[in-house]
C-alpha cells in the first residue's frame, strides 16, 4: 500500500505543470544558443529558454526538456519550479579554429553549425 502511494505521489508530481516560466536568453549570453555536442553528451539551449539535454554515462542515461531558469557568471540553471540543477561552465561559449566550444560540466562541447 505504501509503495502505491508513493508512485501515486510522484505520478502527480510529474503531471503537475510548471510553474515557473522559461527564462529567456539574455542578450549578452546569445553565443549560449545553439546545439552543442561533445563526447556522450548534446545540449541544445534555445532562445526561448527550453533546454534540452542528453548525456550517457555508465548506469546512468539523462534525456531532458527542461527551462532555463537563469545564468551565474557563466554558469546557468535549468528546472521546474520543483526541482532545479546548474551547468557548470568552464569555459563559455568562444571560437577555437574557426568552430565555437565551451566546456559544459567537465565536458567540451562544438557547436553545430
């Protein structure tokens, strides 16, 4: 009984829609937007503010939707009003022979053109 209500529970929670809007691109982060693909690893930052997001590991495979909740520094948040997680960016978006990459949670990305 316990175990029913408990994906009773996190049924509902799943279902309950977001209360917290996406956040816009800034400005003065638009080198942000675009598809990004490294090793394992794809993150497409649109400029509406959804993020989607994959990454294989070991045991461990991630497929978002998420939005965007705002940047810190270089870094940026990503959630629901529920649950929220932040990218570490080690190095934002530059050019590097002619190609744009950034280095997204130890990770380092190229741009899809």
């Amino acid at each position: 009984m316990l175990l029913r209500a408990t994906l009773f529970a996190a049924a509902l929670l799943a279902a309950a829609p977001s209360f917290a809007d996406p956040v816009p691109v800034p400005a003065d982060k638009a080198n942000y937007v675009g598809e990004w693909l490294g090793e394992k690893m794809r993150l497409k930052i649109h400029p509406d503010g959804h993020v989607e997001y994959k990454r294989d590991r070991p045991g461990k495979n991630l497929d978002l939707n998420v939005d965007l909740q705002g940047f810190h520094g270089d870094d940026f948040d990503v959630g629901t009003s529920f649950i929220k997680s932040t990218f570490v960016v080690g190095k934002p978006p530059h050019r590097e022979q002619g190609k744009w990459k950034m280095t997204v949670d130890g990770v380092e990305l190229t741009k899809k053109e």
